[in-house]
C-alpha cells in the first residue's frame, strides 16, 4: 500500500503499510492519521514554509502519538523549551534506522537537508529546498547548481517509488530540478512542490520537450488535500 496526500506548498503526507511519514508541515488542516503504526514527522529545514512549531501539537491535533520528530539541525534554536517527545536533529550524510524507517540525508543548496527515506519496501525522496535554483542564470545560481548535481550523484540510479521535487514558478526555469533528478536517478511518481499555488507551472513544466519522457509520471496537482498516488 502506498497512499500519498499533497497537503501543501512542500507538504507532503504518505503512507504504506507499516508507516506515516508527514514531510514539511507548517500548519494547516490534515487528513486522519492512522492509528496503530508509527507516525513520523521530518521537517528540512527552519523556514517558515517549511516549519512551524506547530507539529509538536500534531499528537493533539490528530490524536495520534508521534514516534520521532526527526528535524534538519537548524531548527534547534528555534524549538520550544516546553517541547516534548523523540526529537532528533539531523546534518547531512546521515544514515540511520528510526524503528521500521530508514533516512538518508543530503546537504541542501539552500538550507537544511533533505530526505531518502525507505520503509515497507517503499523509497521515497523529499528535497525540502534542494534543487537547481535557477533564477537568472548568474555565478551565484551556477554554483548552485554545481552543489545541487553533486548531491544528485550521492542517488545516481537509484530508483524511487515517490520523488518529490520542487516546480517553483518564480523560478526561470523551474523544470531544472525535476529533469536534472530524472537524469540522475529515476522515479514512479513525482510530486511538485513549492509552486505557491500557482499550479500552471506544473502543466508548464510537464509540456516540455525534455520531460517528454517522464511527463505522466508527474503528479497534476491541482488543490490542497489532495490525495495524488493511490495503489
């Protein structure tokens, strides 16, 4: 079972079997959460739509106990003194087991880290904000860009169930981060994130020559809460 919900701007909530994975949440309403399985919460880094303090109200919220905050290291300034549960602060390079999840990190080009998680047999990646950040094509974004292809290395043919990559329509050229991923490694499903309800960027990017070869594969995101992969 796989079962992905677009919650958000970079928010994203999946679900197999054996796990609940809510990535990136900053408030805002969710879907009931599952009880009886492990509920963990990743958050990438400490901007604002990326983050909020909020989650460690999620067990209240949606009466479901979480089994592992698991946050980029440079949100630990800003987590509240009266914070309570399994907290754990994560650089890049990491791999490690959290009960049934596996987590690799890579190294952001903007902040934070971003995520290459594995549990029941499933492989799904979340960038948080790494990604070709291509805004006028100046020195500043070529070095991006170089940081962004060398951590696309560390996933050279590896091959994922859910890849989900930013599609920023302020971006000049926003389809970079998704068809850079694909040429690097591979994925069934791509979920656009960080498209500022501007959804259009998604047909944009998806009518391009070169994502002629993985265009059904992006996910038509359209609305809040709404539920892309089902199987």
């Amino acid at each position: 079972m796989l079962k992905v919900t677009f919650i958000r701007h970079s928010c994203v909530l999946a679900e197999t079997d054996q796990a609940t994975l809510l990535f990136d949440y900053y408030g805002g309403t969710l879907p009931a959460i599952s009880a009886g399985k492990p509920f963990y919460v990743l958050n990438s880094h400490i901007h604002w739509d990326h983050y909020s303090s909020e989650i460690f109200s999620l067990p209240q919220q949606t009466g479901v106990p979480v089994a592992q905050y698991l946050l980029s290291e440079d949100i630990r300034e800003v987590v509240p003194k009266q914070a309570s549960g399994a907290i754990r602060f994560l650089t890049p390079g990491l791999q490690e087991s959290f009960g049934n999840l596996q987590l690799r990190t890579l190294a952001s080009n903007d902040q934070g880290v971003a995520f290459c998680c594995t549990v029941d047999g499933r492989k799904i990646y979340h960038a948080g904000d790494l990604n070709d950040w291509y805004w006028d094509g100046d020195e500043e974004d070529r070095q991006l860009q170089v940081c962004y292809l060398q951590q696309l290395d560390l996933l050279a043919g590896e091959v994922f169930d859910v890849a989900c990559i930013p599609f920023d329509p302020h971006l000049v050229r926003p389809e970079l981060g998704v068809v850079e991923f694909m040429q690097k490694a591979d994925a069934r499903h791509i979920v656009p994130l960080h498209c500022w309800k501007r959804y259009a960027v998604i047909d944009q990017v998806r009518s391009l020559a070169c994502c002629r070869s993985f265009r059904e594969r992006i996910c038509p995101v359209q609305q809040e809460l709404q539920v892309l992969i089902q199987e």
